[in-house]
C-alpha cells in the first residue's frame, strides 16, 4: 500500500465522522476515541479488489499489533475501487473470510460505509441508509474487544437505530445534504 497521508480522502472522511457520525451522534461509541486520537485514516490507493484485499490484510495486522490504548480503531478508505455499491457488498464477504484466514474471528469486526450504501428492502432514497454512507466506499476495522465494553458501559443499544432514523428523518434529505456538502467543502 502506497501512504497517502492527509489525502482530500482522510481529510473528508475525518470532517464526516466529526460531523455527521460524531456531530448527529449516529454513534454513541465514536466520540471516545475519537477524542482521544485512536482512530486511525488510511488511504488506500488499490484499484482492484485484490489489491485492496492486502491492504486489508495489513491494516488488520497492523491493528492488532498496536496496543487498544495506542490504536482504537482504523478506516480504511478505498476511493479508487469498488465504487458500485454492489461490488462492494460482495466484497464484504471476502473482508470477513480474511478475518478467519488471519485467525482474527472474534477479535476483529469489519463495519462497512459507503456513498451509495442500501440497507436490505430500503429504497435508495431511504434516508436510513445515511447512516452507512461515507464520502467514500471504507472499511472500518474494529476490534471487538472494544465494541464490547462500549456496549456494556452504555447499555441499551437497540435504540440507536431508531434513534439515528428519527435523527435524520428531523435533519431531513435537503439538511443532510448540505451537512454533507460542507464535509466536502470545508473539509
């Protein structure tokens, strides 16, 4: 993987989480590490699956060598591949066989964003599906380790989905889209 650092991709994938994931507060769990400077950004710069697959790789290894208190979490952005949401989806299943191939099952989970992400039976336009969509296709690696005292410590997690629906539901397609714009813009 060729470092990109600081790219217009980090830089507006970062603005995103800022604002839309951390600022709607579509994840209660962001805002820790966030602060704390444990979210790591990396571009990659692959442009075939199978290119992306070892960027994957490393990053997943690099994770996990890298104590949770030096390294909370990573986003791997891959602008240049896997644009169709499609492909990305399927992509997801190979993501998830490399876990197991890594020996990584259970300590690692794989958290997907994308621009056109649609959940199953939604339309398109269906404005729950912001809360998966990024300013570009990425993978969030996140160790599940973490995912677990965060959940114990903020209790009833099966409101967060209703809670983000009706969040975006008050900002609304034409609010969600200037948020949006102003990730890019100002970023």
């Amino acid at each position: 993987m060729t470092r990109v650092a600081d790219t217009r991709f980090v830089i507006e994938t970062r603005a995103w989480v800022e604002r839309v994931v951390i600022g709607l507060k579509l994840c209660p769990f962001a805002p820790a590490p966030a602060s704390r400077g444990l979210i790591r950004y990396e571009t990659s710069t692959a442009t075939t699956p199978e290119t992306l697959l070892e960027d994957l790789a490393a990053e997943l290894q690099r994770l996990v060598a890298v104590p949770a208190e030096e390294l909370e979490t990573t986003l791997l952005i891959h602008p240049y591949v896997l644009q169709d949401f499609h492909d990305y989806n399927d992509f997801l299943v190979v993501a998830d066989e490399a876990l197991v191939m890594l020996g990584l099952e259970g300590e690692i989970q794989i958290a997907s964003f994308h621009p056109d992400y649609q959940f199953a039976g939604t339309s398109a336009d269906d404005i729950g599906n912001a809360t998966n969509r990024s300013p570009y296709p990425t993978l969030h690696l996140l160790r599940e380790a973490s995912i677990e005292r965060a959940v114990d410590s903020y209790g009833d997690t099966a409101a967060i989905p209703a809670a983000n629906i009706e969040t975006l539901q008050r900002l609304g397609h034409e609010g969600l889209d200037a948020l949006l714009r102003s990730v890019t813009h100002d970023a």
